[in-house]
C-alpha cells in the first residue's frame, strides 16, 4: 500500500448505531490534521452493516472486500444492532475484512488519559500505559464446528479452535518486536492448565520465539489471574500478546480500566502492507444512544491517529492525540460517559479547535 506518499485513498464503513456519527468526527478532525501536516485525503463511504442486511440479506455485498482492497486503509465505525444476531453481523462483515485482508495483528493501546478518572483507587497515569496484541486471524474465533440432532435431547454442538504455527508465530514475534520499541517487557496471556492443547502449544512456541528476544523480559499469566492484575496491579505490564479470545476479553478490561470504553482506539493491521489495515474504535455500536448525538467520538479520532501513524503520518498522528490530552486535561468539554453533558458534535469542534 501507499505509505510514502501524502495523498491516502481511505475507504469509511460507518457501520451500525452511533457510528454514523463517530466516523464523520474523525474524518472532520483528520481533514483538519492534514491540513495543518500536508497531507489530504480521498474518501469514500460504504453503507455497509445491519441496515444494508434488512434490505439485502447480507451485510455486504458478494464483492465487498474487492471494493476496499484497493484502499490506503479503512475506517470503520461499529458494527450491530438489535434485530440481526450478533454472530450474523460480525461474521458478515468484520471478521470476514479482517481475515481476508490479513488483518492479523489486532493493536489496542490502553492509557489513562489526563483529566480521565480511573475506577481504580489510587492509581494515575503513569500506572495504566500498555499495549494489547491481539492474534485476529485464527484461535478461539475459527468458524469449523456445528450441531447435530437439533431440537433433540441427543442435541450436541462442536466448535474448534486453530493454532497454526504460522498465526501464533507471527503475532508473537510482532509483539516481542513492539516490546523491544517500547519498555523491553512482553506478558503473555494463558490458560493451559484447563485449556491442555492450544495453550501448552501457545506456550511452547513463545518460549521458542523469546530465544530470538533476549533483551526482552517476559512474564506468562493464566487468563484469570492476568484479569485480576489488570485492576490490582496495572503497572507491571508493558505489552500483552493474547489469542484472539483472550485479547478480545482482555481489551474491554483494559479500555473499563483506563476511563471509558469510549476513549478506546484499535487497528486490524496487515503489517506486511499488502492489503489495507482497518481501524475502529473499541466501543460498539451503542443502539441506546444512537441518533441522539451523545456518542463520544474520541475512540474513532483516536482510532484515526492509529491510521495516520500507520500511514507514515507520525506528526499529525501526534497531534490529534495531544489535542485529545488537551481537551480531556482542560476538563471543560465531557460527553455523557465521561460524566458531562457535551454532545458527539462539542466535543468534535473542541479538538478540532485545538488542532
């Protein structure tokens, strides 16, 4: 892909419920970003999600992931809503963008923000500043299973979950790699005590892959206790590589921790570049609020700061943070989960402004 350049083709799935409404924040705080850094943009909207299946009987259509395998990257704003099952519209639409494009790392900063209050006692912000890597492609979220004698006593349902070598290889090595850029210390999150095939092989092939690391430091938790340390003890912990259940669990505790599921920003990376990474914000698609205009759009803008560091960006990436930090610490505009009463739009403008 286009990394090189200042010219980025950027494909927008808005998506269900409030992300009508987060993407166009992001895309009017990113124009302003660019403006400010030289770098301009060529969009192109998607209609995709649950509104399209009402009318369709798909979340996208047949040849969806060629229409965006073109683009620079894709920003996409949350998927479901009531009346499509969950497992229909994710299956329709994120995971297969992820898998077919190779979006194999999922990247999910979490930081405790200034002027941002943690649930938990006594703790600031130089205590909760991690990363999550999340393998995205394969593990618990293989879709190989089925049921038989259905609607029977005799009813029963399998589900396997795939470790390649490949898969977990990769995702471990790309976070012993960001480990290394970062503080030098890698968890790994576990469960091979009740989980006897997967996790013992998770575990083997990050013992062997840590040979290739020896300035990282590395710790190994069961997923239980590792849920425990992240509100006991959120400090120790600098990079966090899990399976793609795991990360999956272990984002939305790290996103609760740090404030507000709101806040929270991620990337579904092709780290080799060939084909477009996709970012989007932690949350989902909130339906209780949606079409109100009281969504919080940071954990979209953020999520559009991933795409430009991505995208080779780095200045205006850091600006549209800062300019986040500088809002949140002035503590004058708060959106209804930060415990204020600033609409999607206020809050839009505030950043904006500073940028």
């Amino acid at each position: 892909m286009a990394t090189n350049v200042r010219n980025f083709r950027i494909a927008l799935v808005p998506g269900d419920g409030i992300g009508p409404e987060v993407v166009p924040a992001a895309v009017q705080v990113l124009e302003a970003a660019g403006k400010r850094f030289g770098v301009s943009f060529e969009w192109k909207e998607f209609p995709w999600g649950c509104t399209y299946y009402t009318r369709h009987g798909r979340m996208m259509p047949e040849d969806g992931i060629a229409s965006v395998r073109g683009f620079d990257a894709i920003l996409l704003g949350a998927v479901g809503y009531p009346g499509v099952p969950d497992h229909v519209s994710l299956w329709g639409l994120l995971i297969p963008l992820r898998r077919e494009l190779h979006q194999y790392v999922n990247l999910r900063p979490t930081r405790l923000l200034p002027g941002i209050r943690t649930p938990l006692a006594g703790r600031t912000a130089k205590d909760i500043d991690f990363v999550i890597v999340r393998e995205n492609n394969e593990g618990e979220y293989s879709s190989i299973g089925g049921r038989a004698y259905g609607g029977t006593d005799d009813e029963f349902v399998v589900q396997e979950s795939i470790f390649t070598r490949k898969g977990v290889d990769r995702i471990q090595r790309y976070a012993f790699e960001l480990a290394r850029k970062r503080r030098g210390h890698l968890t790994s999150a576990t469960k091979s005590n009740g989980i006897a095939v997967t996790m013992p092989y998770w575990d083997e092939r990050f013992a062997e892959n840590g040979k290739r690391y020896p300035d990282v430091r590395t710790a190994q938790f069961h997923i239980d206790i590792l849920a425990a340390h992240f509100v006991q003890k959120p400090d120790i912990f600098d990079v966090v590589v899990a399976s793609n259940l795991f990360g999956d669990i272990l984002s939305d505790l790290g996103a609760a921790i740090a404030g507000s599921i709101g806040l929270a920003p991620a990337g579904n990376i092709n780290p080799e570049g060939q084909y477009p990474s996709m970012f989007e914000p932690v949350h989902g698609s909130a339906p209780d609020i949606a079409g109100q205009g009281l969504a919080n759009p940071i954990g979209e803008i953020a999520s559009g700061a991933m795409m430009l560091e991505h995208l080779g960006c780095p200045e205006a990436a850091a600006a549209i943070d800062a300019a986040i930090e500088r809002v949140l610490a002035e503590g004058k505009c708060r959106t209804r989960d930060l415990g204020g009463g600033a609409t999607t739009a206020e809050m839009t403008r505030a950043i904006e402004a500073i940028l």
